[in-house]
C-alpha cells in the first residue's frame, strides 16, 4: 500500500489526465490504453520516468519510483495474462477463493468428494513416511 497520500488540488491534477480513470487519496488507476503504450514504449528502450512525463504526468505528484514500479507491475501482467490481463483491475485476484454459496448442490458434493479423497491420499502418504522413519530408527539402533 502507497504510504504516499495525494492531497485535493494533485487529485483534480490528476483526474485531468487523459490516462488517468480514478484517482483515490492513496491511488491512481491507469487506463489501460495508456498501460498499452507504456509497454510498448518501454520495449523500444524509452525510460519509465520518461514516459510518463511525456504523457502528463508529475513525478513531483506521483513519486519519482511510481513510474518503474507501475510499468514493472503491468509487465508482468502482460506476460502472464497478455493484453486482456492489462483491462481490468488485477490486484487481489489470486487470493479470492471460490464462494461455496454459488454452487449446486452437485457441485458442493462434488468438491466435499474431492476434499475427501485429498485428504485419504495425504493421510495415506503420511502413514508411509511414519512407517519410513520408524525403520530408519529402527536400523540406526
């Protein structure tokens, strides 16, 4: 989380950008033509700070780091998800777990059989490495 905490008149700076969508006291979001072109711009060997400025923005507002780390974040996006990665809003993604609530009754039976069946295998393993070290102890002795 950005310690950085935008006051009043750098928020309405920002809302004027063209490649700005929102601003938030503690963030911005990019549109994601302006990600787009940053990327390929940085491909051509243009500097994060460069092209930001170029495209209207104040390092002074937005921190001289926020351009590298913005474009180091959005290529990693775009080399696991491609171009449809950089559309929406990504942050937290991979965390959500699957709401047990949307699913049928099929479903919910379906993944409890499949938990099951997990944990025998895990139970079994473990009962084979328990059996394991028993006779390695066994043989030190």
């Amino acid at each position: 989380m950005a310690k950085r905490i935008f006051t009043e008149p750098e928020m309405k700076q920002l809302e004027k950008n063209p490649n700005v969508l929102r601003v938030s006291e503690r963030t911005i979001t990019y549109h994601p033509s302006f990600k787009r072109i940053a990327i390929k711009e940085y491909q051509i060997g243009k500097f994060p700070s460069q092209i930001f400025e170029e495209h209207g923005f104040d390092l002074n507002v937005i921190g001289k780091k926020q351009p590298k780390r913005a474009l180091q974040r959005w290529r990693e996006t775009y080399e696991k998800h491609g171009e449809e990665g950089l559309e929406g809003e990504r942050r937290g993604i991979g965390n959500r777990r699957t709401s047990t609530k949307d699913l049928s009754p099929e479903d919910k039976l379906k993944k409890a059989e499949a938990r099951i069946k997990y944990l025998e295998a895990e139970n079994e393993f473990l009962k084979k490495l328990d059996e394991l070290e028993r006779q390695a102890l066994k043989k030190k002795k």
